[in-house]
C-alpha cells in the first residue's frame, strides 16, 4: 500500500486519515500499491491550536499551519496511545503512519531509494483456510438447497396430483351424465324421424355444443364436468339415435305380431270377462326377453290391443 499524503514531523511519519482509508482497500492478495506523493515537514514548534510548522516541500521548506484539538484515534473500538498527537492541516487531519498501520495489521516499510512508504498488510485468515470454510459452506448449502428442492418438489407435485384427480373425477362425472342425457335425446330424435319418414340423420339431428350447454345449463359447473358432459353427449347421442330410428320399426313390427296374437288369445278366451294377461306371462310365453327393447314394447302393447278385441269378437 503506497501513501500519497505523507508529512513528517521531526523523525514521525504522519499521514492523512483520508488516504489511509481510501488505501485499505485489499485486492486479490490485501496488497496495493501506488506511488507516493511526500511532503516533508520539519517541525521548528509545536505547541498551542494554530501553531506554525516549518515543512521541508520537495523543492524546499515551507510553513503550513497545523491545527491541535485532542484528536484520539479509535481501531475497532480500541483507542490507540501515542505520544505524536494527530493534527489538522488545511481541513485533512494527519494521524501516525506506522502507529495505525501496525494496529490495522500492517507492516510499514520505508523505501528511501524510490522515496516511498510501503504498507503491506497481510490477510487475517490464511487462504487456504478460507477456501476450505467456503468449500464446506457451499457443500452445506447444496444438500440444504437439495432437501428444500425435494420438499418443495414433493409438496407441489402432492398438489398437483390432487389437482388432476379432482379434475379427472369431476370429467368423469360429467361423462356419465352426458351418457344418459345423450342416450335419451338421441333415442327420442331418432323415433321422431323415422316416424316422420326422415332419412336417417344423427349428425343433423344432434344440437350444437352451446345448445346443449345452455339446455343443461353447464355454464354452472366446472369446465372438466362440462367437457366430460359434453364427450359423452355426443357419444350417446348418436348410439341412442339409432336406437330410436331402428327401433322405431321395431316397434312396428313387435305391435302388430302382438296384436295378432294377442287378437287370437283373446278370441279363444273363457269366461264372461276374461282378463289381459300379465306383461311379465306375456315376456316368458313369447320369449320377448331375446328381441329389441322396441319390439318387445310394440309386442307388449299390440298384444295387450288384440286380446282386448279378439274378447270383443267371440
């Protein structure tokens, strides 16, 4: 460490408590260097505030005007003793060099031959030494940062998970219902066209998707239970409509084979008032339970018709 504003007084080096602080700053080894600009002083008398000291200056000798007012000097909180009380010149107060650079941990050093004084201070704690206490803290920093990474991982992923299950089951939800809704209107379309003598149609037949939500009101509920509604909508939809269509001449079909036979069952019937069999003796007696749930209810519904009018005709 190189000083710029040095004065001697006597045989003591003084310098600025200015300099000396904007010098301890410590590169890569705590060591900076710069030339020194020195001002010699030879003291004549120092007495009272406002004494007078003859300065030997680099081309001669000089009077400069040092001012006295007890200065102390505090190191880290310990007060320095000397017998060279600190003075001020021309608003910079001047401490002794060696005496503070020794308290600093500083060995001071005169090189006449450059006219310059070398500080060096030296690192309070080895490099190695520091080296090793940064490798073991960044090696505990990094299993701490591994452990809050892995709980914070696991509590987030926890979180996520529930996120999808609710998403999944509440899709789900919305699936079966769409299931049942679309299965019935599909039904009820494809009747109403083949009894209409359509041709068959499912695609035109079905409601748009704002439709739909708007007639189940799915602007209420969740977007999951509405996009599962809607999936199975659609599905069902087309499977109930075909139903309904084919199912329509189905019943046809099961209406009147049941009227006949119903017609004859009747006819043939005893008593004054004989009564309609039961739908449950009419399933078993004609095996309804292996055709189409369409023939089976026109069958149902023909038998029951035919019976009552083959009575009526005997």
């Amino acid at each position: 460490m190189f000083l710029e504003e040095i004065i001697y007084v006597g045989k003591e080096q003084f310098a600025s408590c200015r300099s000396l602080i904007n010098k301890n700053t410590q590169k890569e080894e705590g060591i900076l260097q710069k030339k020194a600009r020195i001002i010699a002083l030879a003291v004549a008398v120092i007495f009272l505030m406002g004494s007078v000291m003859p300065v030997v200056a680099a081309d001669g000798t000089q009077a400069l005007k040092a001012i006295f007012r007890n200065i102390k000097i505090v190191v880290n909180g310990n007060t320095l003793i000397s017998d060279k009380e600190p003075f001020i010149v021309d608003g910079t107060t001047y401490v002794p060099l060696r005496l503070v650079a020794e308290a600093i941990g500083g060995d001071v050093q005169w090189d006449g031959v450059n006219n310059k004084v070398v500080i060096t201070v030296k690192p309070s704690v080895d490099p190695a030494e520091l080296q090793k206490r940064y490798q073991e803290g960044y090696d505990a920093g990094l299993k701490a940062g591994d452990l809050n990474g892995y709980i914070r991982g696991l509590q987030e992923g926890k979180a996520q998970a529930e996120e999808k299950r609710n998403a999944e089951k509440e899709y789900d939800e919305g699936y079966d219902d769409g299931l049942a809704a679309g299965e019935e209107d599909g039904y009820e379309a494809g009747e109403y066209d083949a009894e209409r003598g359509r041709k068959s149609d499912w695609k035109k037949a079905i409601d748009s998707d704002s439709t739909i939500s708007k007639t189940y009101k799915l602007s209420s509920e969740s977007k999951d239970y509405s996009d599962g509604f809607l999936k199975g909508y659609k599905e069902a939809f087309e499977d109930g409509y075909k139903d309904g269509y084919d199912g329509y001449y189905d019943y046809e079909d099961g209406y009147w084979d049941g009227y006949d036979k119903g017609y004859i069952d009747g006819k043939n019937a005893t008593g004054t008032k004989p009564s309609v069999p039961r739908d449950r003796d009419i399933i078993n007696d004609f095996r309804l339970d292996r055709e189409s749930r369409s023939y089976s209810d026109g069958f149902l519904e023909g038998y029951k018709d035919g019976f009552r009018d083959g009575v009526d005709d005997r």
